[in-house]
C-alpha cells in the first residue's frame, strides 16, 4: 500500500517514494520501537504524523479509524473492562450511540496480547475493533476518569458508605498531608503507595540504626524508603500493632491481627504478622483488597489464567469429575487459592452445594459457604472439614492441608463421594506423594481417591513498552542448562525498563504449571510403592511436561527472560 499526499494535504511532510506502509516495516517496528510507541515509530520512518497514518494504517490492519469526534460518540462500558484495566493496557471498551455491537478501540493494533486479552475477557460476544492515536485514546480517558470520580461521588442512597471504624483506618493525601505525626504519616503514607502501586504485601524490616520498606509487586521484593531513624523505625511497628488491636507492650513473640482502610470509599483488608527480630520487630501486611477482586472473580474461570491449552483441559477436566481429590501445589504466592477459585466458578452452577473452608478467606464467591479457621476458637481444618461434611455438601475446598488428621479426613471424603479440592505445599506433582506418605495417609486410598495433581508458578513477563531482542551469552545459556541446538532459532527479548513497568522490565505475571493425570500404569506404580525415579519415567512416556519445560518455552518465545524462570524453576 502506498502513502500518498494530496494537494489538500500541503500541511503534511509528503511521503519520500517508495516508502509504503507493509508487513516488512510493521516487522521492523516489533522490533525496532523498543519503548516508542510502535505506531509513533511508524510514522517517523514514513515521515508524517500519526493523525495522517491513522487511516492509513487502520485499512492496513482492518480496522475502523476513528478520530476524537468518533471517539466522543462512544460510550464506555467501565463494567466489562474496568478503567484501571482500559488505562493501564491502552485500550477502550464501550458501545455507539444506541447500538448493541461493543467496539474495542486500540492505539497499537500491533500489541496482540492485548488483542487476546480482549478476546479472552469479552468471549462470546460480538466485538468491532476501533484504532485512534495514542495522544487521542489518553485524552479522551483523561475526561472519562473526570466522569468516573464525580460519579463515584455522587451520593444515591441506600447502604451507607465505608466508614473508618475503631479498627480501620481512613487514608487519602489530604488526610496524610494534614498528619503532624511523622510516625503515622509514614505508615499511612506507606499503605497509600503500595495501594496505588498494586503491591500485594508490605515488608517493614527493622534493622540496626533504622528500618527498610519493602513491597512485593509481582512476585518481587522492591525498596522502597529506608528509615535511618531506630526510635521512628520501633514507633512504626507500635502504630501498627496498635490499629492491628495488637499487643504492644509484648515484644518476645510473634502476633497476628488484622485491621481496615478506607479508601475512596472502598475497604481494604491488611492481614499482619509481627515476628520478633534480633533488632527489635518486623511486620508483614498482606493486601486484601476484597471488593476488587470479588468484582473480578464474577468473571473469573479458568480461560483468564493464562494456563496452556494442555493444562487448561486437565484441570477443567478433573474439576467436572463427579467425585474425587484434586491437588493443587506449589510455594506460597503461586496463585494455587486463585486456581481453585477459578474451578469453583466454573462448576458453580447452583444444583451443588459448595462448601470451602480457609485460612484466612481472603475474597468471597457469590453462593458459596466459606468458613474461616479460627484456631484461637478451636476451629482447625480438622474440625471443620469434620463438620463440613455432616453439611450434606456436593463440593469440598480446604484452603491447604496442614497435618495428618485434615488430609485423612479429605481422602475420605473424596472416597465417600464428595468432590474434593485443595492445596498442599509441594516442589513438584511427584513429591506430593511423599507428603501425603509421611502424613500417614495409605497409599491405595490416596491413589483411589486422586483424581489429579496440578503443581504451578508465576512467572513475571517481559514489559511489551519497552521489550526489545537481546543477544544470548554462552555462559547464561549453559546456566539455563539450553543446548546451541535449542536457541539456535529462538528470539530472546528482554525489558529495558521504562516508566509502565517501574524500571524493572517486567509487567504482569502469567502462571505455568506441570500436571499429573492418574493413569492405571502410575496407580498400579504408587500401590507397590515404586521408586519416585520409575514413577517420573512412566508420567513422561506419557507425555508430561515439566514446570521447566513451560518456563523455557516461554523464555525462547520472547514472553519472559532466562533470568527469570532460572529464579522460579530449577535446572533440570
């Protein structure tokens, strides 16, 4: 397709000849952009503005083009997509005038992860995609944020709003800037900015002379302020175990609370754990932000997991088994709560009773019955899944399987026709086995009860705003235990860090998992005790696929770094 300028276009550069708008150039911008935005790029090498390029590049993409009156005839539908989600992935979601067809505005039609992403959350529906600039798509979400806030304000009646209570607090910058108290204003400070940040917990580590703040965003510990101050550092810790209803005065061992934030008018949980230190005390605070996530687990099954397609379908398939066991393993932040979750949505259909019980319930599923541990009270998982069952339940989850006593009570409820889901903290699918053993469960009952093993992780993703090829060192590749065979072909991309992603080059996290399905030759293997060696050997002449294997075929598809899946999975 050629560019051309007509007369009536003497404001604009004229094209140099020869320069066309292809497959070849569209290429080179994947490649080349780095952390420009692509279609910028596009129109430097052509040498006109964007505005000029955007119908151009719209018939080149098969897309609408829509200037900023087109854009202005659309409204957005914040419900579908929210606009934190439209804001932060550079997209719109709304409909035209009256019409019922929702229309998807892009300001890169290169990004195709977000196409899916698209296509993933708005499945089944019917949806026409829209291409304006990049300036135009943030200014009109600019004027819709105004919109959104006042409406947000707008007072209709009905339940009272969030109010800070005894045990919460009420946080916003104007309550922080007008705080005397350096003490509290760090600590409110400190919550607003892992908030606005999206940190899922807080680290306030004391240390000698001071104290170190961390957050954890995706996965990852980051600094972010250190306290040179020991008197403030203690006083910090006291201000939280004080709105936490915590004891104060106690020092020599750990204690947890929990207390609220007002925020916006929204509530947000902190779940806190004080743990006694050699330079006096260190908190963790855990980020329950229930609203949000309770809107999201409305839409939440196992399609917006990101699992592959092989995975997907074990998983879908074990969870629509009528009764059994289905284990769900990996360390702590692996996202093995959010899997469940997503089973549990999907066969939610209202002709079962489900029935979880957790430790602590951290978001809420539309009608289930969720049971919170109270270990203080005497309720454990034991106890709880004892009465559970005389609940004339159909669907069984337990938040994780602790001791002896809960996981012989689960299998035997997976015997007696309950389904059955949970979690247990394992390396890999083979070394649930062993747990469950020193837990004194029999071998023949677990394998009878078993219906599947799922062990995942969460990997963080290259940045797309600033991912570009990387050349690959020897010694990097032979850390990564890759042959010259293997990378040969492979495109390595790496983020070089830009304002989207916080410096880091990484943005989002996508989980990977390894599974375990039952056949007759690995039952026949567990009942005679088989060495773990001969048991690997038999799953992988079935085509299993190692958390290692997901990970490096990430990494050579230019999703991620060797970098990082070395830091979540091992060599093999």
């Amino acid at each position: 397709m050629s560019i051309s300028v007509s007369s009536g276009t003497s404001k604009l550069d004229s094209v140099p000849a020869g320069r066309t708008l292809d497959a070849a150039l569209v290429q080179q911008a994947l490649k080349s952009a780095g952390a420009r935005s692509r279609m910028a790029w596009i129109a430097d090498q052509l040498e006109v503005t964007e505005e000029f390029l955007l119908p151009i590049a719209a018939r080149h993409f098969g897309v609408r083009a829509l200037s900023m009156n087109a854009l202005r005839r659309i409204k957005p539908d914040f419900n579908l997509v929210s606009f934190a989600d439209c804001q932060r992935r550079g997209c719109l979601v709304g409909r035209e005038g009256k019409s019922a067809q929702l229309i998807v505005v892009l300001a890169d039609p290169m990004d195709m992860r977000l196409r899916q992403w698209i296509e993933v959350r708005l499945r089944q529906r019917e949806i026409d995609f829209g291409l304006t600039t990049a300036a135009e798509l943030q200014a009109y979400l600019v004027t819709a944020e105004k919109s959104v806030r006042a409406m947000d304000a707008v007072k209709m009646g009905g339940d009272r709003p969030p109010v800070a209570g005894e045990n919460s607090l009420a946080i916003s910058l104007s309550n922080i800037e007008a705080t005397e108290s350096p003490v509290v204003r760090l600590v409110d400070s400190t919550l607003h900015d892992a908030l606005r940040t999206g940190a899922s917990d807080i680290h306030l580590e004391t240390q000698p002379g001071g104290m170190v703040i961390k957050y954890r965003i995706d996965g990852v510990l980051e600094v972010v302020k250190q306290i040179d101050n020991t008197d403030i550092a203690h006083q910090a810790i006291s201000r939280i175990k004080v709105v936490s209803e915590l004891d104060i005065a106690e020092r020599r061992i750990p204690q947890d609370g929990r207390f609220q934030v007002v925020v916006d008018g929204r509530e947000i949980d902190f779940r806190v754990s004080i743990m006694p230190n050699l330079f006096g005390e260190d908190a963790v605070l855990r980020v329950l932000d229930r609203k949000q996530l309770t809107g999201q687990f409305k839409a939440l099954n196992l399609d917006t997991l990101g699992f592959h397609a092989r995975v997907l379908s074990f998983v879908r398939d074990a969870a629509q088994m009528p009764y059994g066991l289905l284990l769900v393993t990996g360390p702590t932040g692996s996202g093995k709560t959010t899997t469940l979750y997503a089973a549990l949505s999907e066969i939610n259909t209202g002709l079962d009773k489900i029935v979880t019980i957790e430790d602590p319930i951290e978001y809420q599923l539309p009608g289930v019955l969720q049971i919170p541990v109270n270990e203080k009270k005497g309720l454990t998982f034991a106890r709880g899944l004892r009465s559970i069952l005389r609940h004339d339940p159909d669907k069984i989850m337990v938040g994780e399987i602790r001791d002896a006593e809960t996981a012989q009570i689960a299998v035997q409820a997976a015997l007696t026709g309950h389904q059955v889901f949970t979690t247990v903290h394992a390396n890999n699918v083979f070394d649930v086995i062993g747990r469950f053993a020193n837990m004194g469960v029999d071998s023949y009952s677990l394998v009878a009860a078993l219906n599947g093993i799922v062990a995942q992780r969460l990997l963080r993703m290259n940045c797309p705003n600033c991912a570009t090829a990387t050349a690959l060192s020897p010694e990097l590749a032979r850390r990564s235990g890759l042959s010259a065979e293997r990378t040969a072909a492979a495109t390595f991309m790496r983020g070089q860090g830009c304002a989207h992603c916080r410096g880091t080059g990484y943005k989002g996290r996508r989980a990977i998992a390894e599974t375990l399905p039952m056949s007759d030759t690995l039952r026949d293997q567990l009942v005679q005790r088989a060495p773990l060696s001969q048991i690997r050997q038999s799953a992988r002449d079935a085509g299993f696929t190692s958390l290692r294997d997901a990970a490096v075929a990430l990494a050579i598809s230019g999703e991620t770094t060797l970098e990082e899946i070395n830091r979540v999975t091992p060599v093999e």
